[in-house]
C-alpha cells in the first residue's frame, strides 16, 4: 500500500501534456504557380535551427506519384510526419490494386483534413502546404493548406514573406497575361527567388524547381543565385 504522502509526492511531479508551441527547424517561403502546360514549384534548400541556418541542401519538393507534387513552409519534423501519413496511404492505395491513383484535389482534400483535426485537437502541425499537380479529369490544379486546415486553390501561391514580396509581382505579370509559357514560367520563377534571397534573411541562395505536367513530376537539381553585394559599402551605416 503506498502512503498517503508519497501518493501526493507523485502527484505533485507529474507534468501537464504539453504540446509544441513554436517550430523549432524550418524552412521559409515556397512558390507555386500555374502555367501553360502545368504547374511549376520552387522553394529553397536552407533549413533554420531557430536563428542558426543550419542545413543547406534539404528539398521540400516532395513527389507523391506521378502527376503530383507537395511544397511546404514550416516545421521540418512536422511535415515528416505528414510525408509518414502520405506514404502509408499511398501503399494503402496500391494495395488496392484498382488502377485508380489519388489525383491532386483528392490529396489537397486528405491533407486538408489531417491539419484540421490537429487543429482540433489543439495540437497543430506547423506547415503550410501547397499541393500542385493534373487531376484525374486533366486540369491543372494549385492549392494552399494552412495549420488551421484552411485550404483553397489559386492560379498563384506564395508562402511566408513570398506572400508580401512576390506575390504581388507575379500578380502583376499575370494581369499582363493570364497563362505564361513553361520558359516565361520559369523567368519569373528564377526572379521571385533571386528577390527573396536578396530580401529575406531566411533565404538561401540555392534552390529546386519542380515542374507538374500531364508527361510527370520533375524536381530539377539545386541551381544558384548569383548576387553582387558591393553595393553594400553604399549603404549608410556601412562599416
């Protein structure tokens, strides 16, 4: 029989559940855009431990099959553990063996709901996702799922400070012409990211394109930003 000052001795040493409270290793702003033939993803490779830049070749350009495409901003194990959810119902899926393959809108529709019922469970994954590829009917599809599971679809996305930065330029260009070539795609792409290098101190200077068409998923190799800071001694403050 334990006594009755241990019992309480016990009680006092337990800890409340705790859950987490700020990301801890993320990573920043991805950019998803529609274009002519598909849809085209970019996001850098820096990874952030607080305010040390601590891993310099991740890609949060995942594939899931061959006509869809995930990119994220946020927690590093946070999104592992929706790629683990990810990965386990593809299997399931195959499993199957119907020939029937989750589309883009059908996966947008399941992460949606597995970030609300984090939410609910006041327990959120801190990631923003974009979910990028051809549904299963041939149209293109671009859609944006926040830690509170709200999600909806846009012919442009851009997370983070890209929301304030780039996405107002791309916007602009799109005004100028609603659907832009793969080549025009990928100019403005390459030009958003160079922005964001240059502008967000999160940012790396190296980072992956994806592209999303009816022929497959293709995730390039890292490329590089080139920039020229001798402008800085023009700076006032300057030392």
């Amino acid at each position: 029989m334990v006594h009755q000052s241990t019992q309480m001795e016990i009680a006092t040493n337990e800890k409340p559940i705790t859950h987490t409270l700020n990301p801890t290793t993320t990573g920043t702003c991805v950019i998803g855009l529609i274009y002519e033939d598909g849809i085209i993803f970019a996001a850098d490779t820096l990874v952030s431990y607080g305010n040390m830049l601590r891993y310099f070749n991740f890609s949060r350009l995942i594939k899931i099959n061959a006509k869809t495409c995930l990119a994220f901003t946020g927690d590093i194990a946070d999104f592992q553990f929706i790629q683990k959810l990810v990965e386990e119902r593809v299997i399931q899926e195959s499993c199957y063996n119907d020939g029937f393959v989750l589309d883009a809108l059908e996966w947008h529709t399941y992460i949606t709901r597995i970030l609300y019922h984090r939410r609910s469970k006041l327990s959120p994954l801190w990631n923003i996702i974009l979910v990028g590829g051809i549904t299963n009917s041939g149209e293109k599809f671009l859609g944006y799922i926040d830690m509170y599971g709200v999600g909806y679809k846009a012919p442009v996305i851009a997370t983070g400070f890209g929301g304030m930065l780039v996405q107002p330029l791309i916007r602009e260009t799109l005004a100028t012409k609603e659907m832009l070539s793969e080549e025009e795609a990928k100019s403005l792409i390459k030009r958003s990211m160079r922005l964001l290098y240059l502008r967000n101190t999160r940012s790396a200077n190296k980072y992956n394109i994806a592209l999303i068409t009816k022929d497959g998923v293709n995730i390039g190799e890292p490329e590089t930003i080139e920039a020229d800071w001798n402008i800085a001694k023009y700076v006032i403050g300057y030392e």
